[in-house]
C-alpha cells in the first residue's frame, strides 16, 4: 500500500512557516482540488495522478519520497488490527 505523509509535511510547513496550514491555502496555491487533498490525507490507498504528486512536491519543495511511502500489506495489516 501507498501511504501519503501529507499530514507530516503540512506540519512541518507549519513549525517552519510559523503559522497555519490549511488544506484550502494548499488548494488555492496548488490548483489541486480541495476534496482530493482531503481523500490524498484521509484514504488508506487512494489513488491519485502524478500531476497531483508533482504539485505537492512543488508546493512544498521536496522529493516524491517525502510526500509517499510503501507500506507492505502485512506490516498494514499489522498497523490497523490492534488485538
């Protein structure tokens, strides 16, 4: 599974920005639509373009490796089933 580390980035955009980030701002200044940034931050596994992905990357000037992450389907299974 891709995991998105939107969340990750738009904190340290905040601790280095010094102020809020919301996914609005990111929407206006991205082009990105604001429901798909909210699906790209909530959704286990959503699928997006790489128009998208280049877009945040530029946004927040960094490598596709900060913004995704692979997560093998046993190690998900393990994150999500706390017995």
């Amino acid at each position: 599974m891709i995991r998105f580390k939107l969340k990750e980035l738009i904190a340290k955009k905040e601790f280095l920005d010094g102020r809020r980030v919301t996914l609005k701002q990111i929407a206006e200044a991205t082009g990105i639509n604001r429901m798909t940034l909210t699906k790209i931050n909530t959704q286990h596994g959503y699928s997006t373009s790489t128009e998208t992905l280049n877009k945040l990357c530029k946004y927040f000037d960094c490598e596709i490796a900060d913004l995704v992450e692979y997560i093998s389907d046993e190690k998900f299974q393990e994150m999500t089933s706390k017995d």
